[in-house]
C-alpha cells in the first residue's frame, strides 16, 4: 500500500487521470469523434440487419406456423383415411357374409334338388324293378303251373287249355299281392 501512495503523490493530476491531460482531452475527443461518425454511418446499417433479422425470424415462425397446419390437415386427412378404411372394412366383411349366406342357400338347394332327384331315381328304379320281378316270376309260375298241371292231369292239354290255365293262376297269384 505505500507503493500505491508513493506512486499516487507523483502523479500530477491525481490517482484517478492519467499524468498528460491533453492526451485525456484529445482521447475523450478522438473517441467522440469515432462515436459521432459510427452513430451517423453506421447506425442504419446495423438498424437494418436488425430488423432483416427480425424479419427472418418472423418468416421462419410463419413457415413453421405454415408447416404445422399442413402437419395438422394431413394428420386429419389420415385420420378420416383410417376411419373410411374401417367403414369400408366392415363393408366388406357384410359382403363377404352376405355372399356366403347366399352361397350356402344356394348349396342347400342344389343339395334338396340332388336328394329329390335321387329319391325319384330311385322309385323309378324300385318300379322297375319290381316289374321285372313280376315278369320273372310271371315267367317261373307259368313254368311250374304248366309243370303241375300236367302232373294233375297226368295228360298232354292242348295249347289253348293250357294258356287258359296259365292265365287263371297268374291271375289267383296277382291277386294275392
């Protein structure tokens, strides 16, 4: 600390300016000068890289606000996208029963057809052959009644005495049926 005194009660002008004070007036000048100039030039130009800045930065917040709502919309679209997907879905899927509703219905059909035609194939079948086993045993009574009758009569008949009894008993057999 008596260093700093020493060296402050040499200074002429105090501890607080410098030893010249012309160099003070003439800096103090010089720096107002500068001051002056840059306020006058320069002022304007960094005024408007000021407010090109602003500017930019506004531009990007309205891009950005721009982006968003296109974001927003195509977000909305997908989501309208999604639930036609699913209506649309579900309509496929009531085709998709509908389509087999109609096709069992169909099959049942077919099937109720297929079965009346095979029972009516089959009657028709029954009936014919029940009409030739009629015709064969037709044939075989005849044969043994021609065989008993002659055993019967112990006698060869004529050929019309024989038809006539022929037809007699199929007729006795027929009836028993």
């Amino acid at each position: 600390m008596s260093l700093l005194t020493i060296l402050a009660s040499e200074a002429p002008n105090g501890p607080w300016l410098p030893g010249d004070l012309n160099e003070v007036i003439w800096g103090s000048l010089a720096f107002l000068i500068v001051f002056a100039l840059l306020w006058k030039f320069a002022k304007a130009p960094v005024a408007k890289a000021l407010a090109g800045r602003t500017q930019r930065i506004a531009d990007e917040l309205g891009e950005a606000e721009q982006a968003r709502v296109a974001a927003e919309a195509e977000r909305d679209r997908i989501k309208a996208a999604l639930a036609d997907s699913d209506a649309e879905a579900a309509r496929i899927i009531e085709d998709a029963r509908q389509s087999a509703d109609s096709l069992r219905t169909d099959l049942a059909a077919r099937a109720e057809a297929e079965i009346v035609a095979l029972r009516e194939r089959a009657e028709s079948d029954l009936a014919t052959t029940r009409s030739q086993a009629e015709a064969d045993l037709s044939g075989e009574v005849s044969r043994l009644a021609l065989g008993a009758t002659e055993q019967v009569v112990q006698s060869t008949l004529d050929d019309s005495a024989q038809q006539r009894l022929i037809d007699d008993y199929i007729r006795q057999v027929g009836n028993q049926n």
